[in-house]
C-alpha cells in the first residue's frame, strides 16, 4: 500500500519519540528519518518504526517477526467481497430439489458451475452456495439416473420373462 504524507509524519513522530528516550543515537535517528520521508510504502515506514514502541494504545502484534506494528500502519479490512446471484440460484435450485422430486437437480449443476467460473474470474464470494448448489443437484441427477436404470432393468426382466 503507497504511504501517504501523513502516514511518514506518524513513522517521524515515532522516531523523535524513540530519539528523545534515548532507544535510538542520533546518527540512526537521522538515517531513519530520511527514509521515513522518502518511503513510498507503508511497509516500508513499518521497518523504520518495527523496533520501537508505539505507546499504550498504539501496539498490534503482526506476522512479521512478533514486532508490534502502529495500528495506524496496519492496512484497512477490506470489506468482504459480493455473493456471486448464480451461486445463490444454485443452492436454492439444490434444496428444492428434494420439493420437485429432482428437476431442479440440472439447472442447481448448471449454475453451480457456471457460478464457480465467474467466481474465479471476478473475485466474488459464494464458492459455499455454489458447492452446496452442485453437490444437491449432482446427488438429484444421479438418484434420477439410478432410478431409470432401475426401471430399464425391471422392464427388460419382464419382457424377457414372458
């Protein structure tokens, strides 16, 4: 994520506060700053200010290496992503094939499938609604499958039998 201007003016007020109590000299203390204001990203500006503390209510511990990490240098939580319609169609069309005895089972595979390509095309959410879609209305298709083979069967035993 690019750093904006106020957020090196955050990394800089860290670093003065490390200088003044003395947790850094004043050759380090120059360096960093300089870099804090040539620092194109955030996480840059997170190294320079990595092993300082951060005050009280500053403090976030991260992945990188156990180090507390300003809150303010965090990135935002990026808001979750759209449910993909198709993938919604895909379970509705799955759980209601137990209410039409099977034939919504081809269009719950259909859109399941096609739910799963947009999906990976296009970053939405719904990969739970598009599976669930396709695992109900692959189990209609086979249990319809099954059942007219049964019937094949019994129809060929009986006009072999007479």
């Amino acid at each position: 994520m690019l750093a904006a201007h106020a957020d090196r003016e955050r990394a800089v007020d860290v670093l003065k506060a490390g200088f003044s109590e003395g947790r850094l000299p004043q050759d380090e203390y120059e360096r960093r700053v300089e870099r804090a204001y040539k620092a194109r990203t955030v996480g840059e500006l997170t190294l320079l200010v990595a092993d300082l503390p951060q005050g009280p209510a500053g403090m976030q511990p991260t992945a990188m290496g156990g180090a507390p990490v300003p809150r303010t240098f965090m990135p935002a939580p990026l808001p979750p992503p759209a449910t993909n319609g198709k993938a919604v169609g895909s379970m509705v069309c799955g759980v209601l094939t137990t209410m039409t005895m099977g034939l919504t089972g081809i269009p719950a595979v259909i859109l399941g499938h096609t739910a799963r390509a947009e999906m990976k095309r296009t970053g939405e959410g719904g990969e739970g609604f598009a599976l669930a879609g396709l695992i109900l209305g692959w189990l209609s298709v086979a249990g319809w499958a099954f059942f007219l083979a049964i019937m094949m069967i019994a129809g060929v035993a009986s006009n072999s039998g007479t």
